[in-house]
C-alpha cells in the first residue's frame, strides 16, 4: 500500500498534478531522494526548487513546487501548490487527519529527541509505531513527520521544539496528540523567551492541541509545575511522573553503560534496565513510561525494551577514539547541541565514565541572551566535579575559565576550529572525552579531529 496516491495528494493539498503517482516516501532533500519519493521544494538556505529536476532524475515520483520550472519536460509529475512550505503542513494535517493512530506529543528544553527514542522503543511493543528519524520538531519537521505517518499507524510520536514564543501551539494542534509530555523546562532559549517562566508556558502549550480526553504529563520534580499546571489548564486532565506520580524511580545503580532502574509503576513496582547512561536520561525514561501509562497501556509490562535503547550520535554515543601515544581513549559525543541543562547532565555522565583522566571539551552555549555571563560561570561547579582536563571555546567561556580552579584549564579559544588540534594533541591512553557546545560553535570539528584518529 502507497503511503500516498495522487489523488490523495490532491485532495490534501488542493494542487493540481496530471500524473497518477503512487508515493512510498517523502524528501525535502534531493540527496536523500529514494524511487517513489514525493520531493518537496522548500526554500531555506537554498531553493528547494533548483534541485527537482536532480530529485526527478533520482527516481522521485513526483515534485511538489509552487513556481514554473524552465527546462523541465512538459510531462514531469509536478504537485503545483500555491506555496510549498504550506502544501507541506496541508499534507501533515491529512497524515494525521486519516490516522487512527494514539499520538504522544513531547516537548522540553532537552530530551525531546531521546525521550521520543525510548517512546518509539516502548510503544513499539504494542504494535506499528511511527515517529521522525531525526529531530524533526519545528514548523516543517512536525508536518513533514506527519505526512510520512504509515495510514496504519497503531502509535504515534511527535517531536515538538522551539527557539521563540508561540512556535508550539501551531505544531500542537496539527499533530493533535491524545498525549502531551513534558520533560523539563530550563534555560535552554532564555535569550529569546526572557525567563524560565516564560519558557515553561511555551512549553505548558503544548496541551492547546490535546484530543477530547487527551491528558498532560508533565514533570513533577520541576520547580516550573505550577506553571505548567496553569499552562495545561484546568479542562484537560493532568499525570506527573517522579515522586508522588504515576511513575516514580524508587532506587538507581548507574553505571558507565546504562542504570538499573526500580520504579513503582502505576502501583506496580518494577525493576529494569536502560541501555544507556546518565541520570539525565532516567528522567526521560520515567516520563516516557508515564505518557504509555497515561495512553491506557501497560508501561510495567514494557518497561523491559528499555534495555535496548542506546544514546545517539551528537546526544551521547560512545566510541573509541586513537590517541597519539598509541592507546585509545573513550569519546562521548554530545556536539549536538548544548544548553545549560544539558551541558550539566553531560558532564555528570562524563563523572561516570572509568578513565585515567576525564576530559571535557565545551564550545559556547546559544540564545541565552543577557544570562549568557550568568550561564556560563554557573557551569564551574560541574566542571570542576566532572574534569580532570578543560578545553573551552567560544565567547563567554573565559568566565567559565576564570571561575574554575588554577591549572584544570589546559586553553581556551574563539574558535572551535582552532581548539581541535589542540585536543586531539592532548589525548593520553585511558582518557575519557566529553565533547559539547551549541550548534553555532560547531563543535562537530572536534569530533572530526579526534576520529581521523579512529582505532
């Protein structure tokens, strides 16, 4: 079964396509294209649009565009929409509007896309689970996650972020879930939002898009609750995870691989294994386990698939890296992203790890605004339980650097392209790494020095 035909596109879209085409997949980008895909033009940092004819070449089945194309055959199979980024949230709308599918929505300063991992895990157990492949939450990665929704879908996960205020609402209601989960709220975006208020309404909205009868589960160790509650409002029902919730971690032995987990469960007390490190990521669990409770299934009996999980590249993998004295050392790649809760969860994982010496690498943290000095100094006290070594980049971090101890700062730099080398020339065998900053500080050229030397 096609996951769309032509007329169904024409109907979701309102576009005009002569072809009668039979879509297995869709791709906003030319490279990934697939035989069968429906290529969608957006415009970003380039124009969708000067690369269908490569899309076509590749096996696209079809091409949704909003302009003429010179130098196409008259016959190429084009969706002609009045806009593509539109026609894309029209397609996500029908995605779900013809799915039966029990959606959970997951918002939260950090763990989104973690916490929809352990989701896609669990609720796989109950049957055809969908959800993005990467960190598709914004205003098109939530439709374009929708509009590749399998029609028959038994469940649903729906990553849902935000830089600025106002941004989830509309992605809320477009997915529509019967489960909205919140993570955490932090600092994560303080620059734009102006306070952890502020952002725990943003993220409190995510309820605005809830079915009838669809219930908020949200965090109940976080000082930011009765915001979220308030946020919630008082016509959809709520359930916390953490103490006095519906799941509540009663004990943790945590290791350098995973942590062994007894919870009480929905009444039901149960012990269980997830597959990756950090008490960060414990948190993520429980409130993952709590959204399955809250869509009616048994989350005790799933529990056990947490064992599989494992931390994902740029959020956490693990690997061995070459170092120049002829041993290797353990890298732990978290330059996805970096905000202060997760630059502080990082390094307590970092704590964890058996090594000679611990080594934190750490680029600039983004959109703090005015808190940003504030932000960065308050790392101190983490750092300095975590590290043996220090290599900071970036603008702020000589605050960073100053309130750290004499001699656990081996450089700081503007750049993280000239702190690479310098890494990659400090490794000792037994070391551990930690790499982590945001994406504008491009830590991804530490990780590119450090696995040229990859044993």
């Amino acid at each position: 079964m096609s996951l769309w035909t032509g007329q169904g596109l024409r109907a979701a879209t309102g576009g005009s396509l002569g072809a009668d085409v039979a879509i297995e997949g869709i791709s906003i980008d030319s490279r990934s294209v697939a035989p069968g895909d429906l290529f969608i033009a957006l415009r970003d940092a380039r124009d969708g649009h000067d690369f269908v004819g490569d899309a076509l070449a590749r096996g696209a089945a079809a091409a949704m565009v909003d302009r003429d194309l010179p130098g196409l055959p008259g016959d190429a199979p084009l969706l002609r929409v009045g806009d593509t980024l539109a026609g894309l949230t029209a397609l996500g709308a029908a995605g779900r509007a013809r799915s039966a599918a029990r959606v959970v929505a997951v918002t939260g300063s950090v763990g989104k896309t973690g916490t929809k991992e352990m989701l896609r895990l669990l609720l796989s157990g109950l049957g055809p689970t969908h959800a993005a492949v990467a960190s598709y939450n914004n205003h098109w990665g939530v439709p374009l996650t929708l509009a590749r929704m399998p029609a028959v879908s038994a469940h649903a996960v729906i990553e849902i972020g935000m830089n600025n205020p106002g941004e989830i609402a509309p992605l809320t209601r477009l997915a529509r879930p019967h489960v909205a989960l919140v993570t955490n709220v932090g600092a994560a975006h303080i620059g734009h939002l102006g306070s952890l208020e502020a952002i725990a309404r943003e993220k409190g909205s995510i309820a605005l898009g809830l079915e009838p009868g669809g219930i908020a589960v949200l965090p109940a160790e976080d000082p930011m609750l009765p915001v979220l509650r308030a946020a919630v409002g008082p016509q959809h029902r709520v359930m916390t995870f953490g103490p006095g919730g519906v799941v509540t971690v009663l004990e943790v032995e945590a290791d350098a691989e995973g942590s062994t987990v007894t919870a009480e469960i929905a009444g039901q007390r149960a012990t269980f294994r997830l597959g990756a490190p950090g008490a960060h990521l414990v948190r993520n669990a429980i409130g993952a386990l709590a959204a399955v409770q809250a869509l009616g299934a048994d989350a005790a009996a799933l529990a056990p698939r947490l064992a599989e999980y494992r931390a994902m590249p740029g959020r956490g993998a693990l690997e061995r890296v070459a170092t120049p004295d002829g041993g290797t050392a353990m890298l732990l790649d978290e330059a996805f992203n970096g905000q202060p809760p997760s630059v502080r969860a990082a390094l307590a994982v970092l704590r964890l790890l058996p090594a000679r010496r611990r080594v934190a690498v750490l680029g600039q943290m983004g959109e703090l605004g005015g808190f940003s000095v504030e932000e960065h100094r308050g790392l101190a006290p983490h750092v300095q339980a975590a590290a043996d070594v220090v290599f900071l980049c970036g603008r702020d971090m000589p605050h960073l650097a100053a309130a750290l101890p004499p001699g656990l700062v081996a450089a700081v730099t503007e750049t993280s392209g000239e702190l690479a080398p310098l890494v990659a020339a400090a490794l000792r065998d037994g070391d551990a790494v930690l790499v982590k900053g945001s994406k504008a500080t491009l830590m991804g050229k530490v990780l590119s020095a450090l696995k040229g030397k990859a044993a």
